[in-house]
C-alpha cells in the first residue's frame, strides 16, 4: 500500500494516490472503495478523499453508486477491446502525420525513445513499461499537434492500467526493441499510409495478446467456482 501523503496539494495529491493505487492494481478492477478506508489510507479529510473521487471518475477510472458506494472500474472484454481501439485511432492519426511531416519536424523524440527500448530490455516491469508507453507517446509528441497529445495523455491511465493488469495475471517478457522495430522503421522511412498501418497492426496483436488471456482467466474462474459448488 503507498504510504500517506503530505498535506500539500491535498486534493490532488490524493487524487495520485489514489490513481496510482488503482492503475497499480493495488485496488483490483471492481473493487469496492470506501470514503472511511479511504481517509484512514491517504491520510487526508473525506472531503478531500471525496474530491479526489470525483477526479477519478472523470477519468473513469471509477464508478459511482448513487447513495451507495464508490468501485474501480470493472476490465471486461469490451472495455479491453474500446481501449485498444481508441488508442489505435489516436497513435494511427500521429503515425500518418510524422510521417507527412517527417522532413519539417523530424524524429528526435522517436529516436531517443527507441533507443530507450533497448537499454530497458532486461529491467523489470516498471522499467519496461516506462520505455514501451514511452515510446508510443513519443510519435504523439513529435506530431506537436497539441490537441492530439492531450487526448493521447487523458488515456494514458487507463493504457497504464491494461498493461500492468495483464502483467499481473499473463506476463509477457516480449523483445522491446524487435516488437517495435517494423512501427519505428514504418514511422521513421516509410509512407503515411504504412506508418498508420504499423500501428494498427502492432496494436491489434496487442488486443488479440489481451482479449484471449482476459477469456482465459475468465474461464479459470468459472472452473473453479464450479469445483467449490461441488
């Protein structure tokens, strides 16, 4: 459990408290949240737990009962496939205009993070996690399209969220630096069309990786709620 915070910033520091708690998977996806637990956790008023709720549920990375009661957003297949689907559209839009824009703008971001890919190959999740985003965020950034990087970033969580939460029930150690060598080749030397497609085809892997373990955990359960029926 992170450790209580500082009383700066109240609201949003408990507003990252608390996302982290959940784009961590230390609140599980469909969790129960309690304002008291909350308050005694964070170490802040439930005015400001309160708050920070309601951030979070703007980000949607909870839901609320009303009169009743706060939860993490539940991971289902459809919320698997919307997330990928979404991201797709947003980093496909990015791939075109790098690759529209390539001899204007460059590809400094894109190369250093890249680069980053490599040196976190043998780090553990975090480290890994940090370089594979990394990377996708950095073809959004080097767009400049600042209306395009917002909508990207508001995202972020919830991508943050997916990848750890699949880490934890079917860890993939994938090569960082050979999963994505064809998108940074597509993005750094080929046309908008093939840049886009990359993508798109890099993720939907991803959204295939994702949807069948989800249904092979889904499976375990049941299987063992029949077993403890017997």
């Amino acid at each position: 459990m992170p450790e209580p915070i500082d009383r700066k910033s109240l609201q949003d520091n408990a507003a990252d408290w608390l996302r982290n708690a959940i784009v961590r998977g230390i609140f599980q996806p469909g969790a129960t949240l309690t304002e008291l637990a909350l308050t005694e956790q964070i170490g802040v008023g439930r005015g400001t737990v309160r708050s920070a709720l309601f951030a979070l549920e703007a980000q949607e990375l909870v839901t609320r009962t009303p009169y009743s009661s706060w939860h993490v957003v539940s991971l289902d297949a459809r919320e698997i496939e919307e997330i990928y689907t979404l991201r797709a559209a947003l980093e496909g839009l990015a791939a075109r205009i790098v690759a529209e824009k390539r001899a204007e703008i460059g590809t400094s971001w894109i190369d250093a993070a890249f680069e980053a890919l490599d040196s976190a190959e043998e780090g553990d999740v975090d480290t890994r996690l940090d370089a594979d985003l990394g990377f996708h965020a950095s073809f959004v950034r080097q767009t400049g399209h600042q209306l395009l990087i917002r909508r990207h970033a508001q995202l972020a969580d919830k991508m943050e969220w997916l990848y750890r939460w699949s880490e934890l029930n079917w860890p993939r150690r994938n090569p960082l630096v050979a999963e994505h060598q064809e998108l940074f080749d597509a993005l750094t030397m080929q046309t908008p069309e093939r840049a886009e497609q990359a993508v798109r085809t890099h993720i939907d892997a991803s959204i295939k990786a994702d949807l069948s373990g989800f249904h092979e955990l889904e499976a375990q359960k049941t299987n063992m709620t029949m077993e403890r029926s017997r």
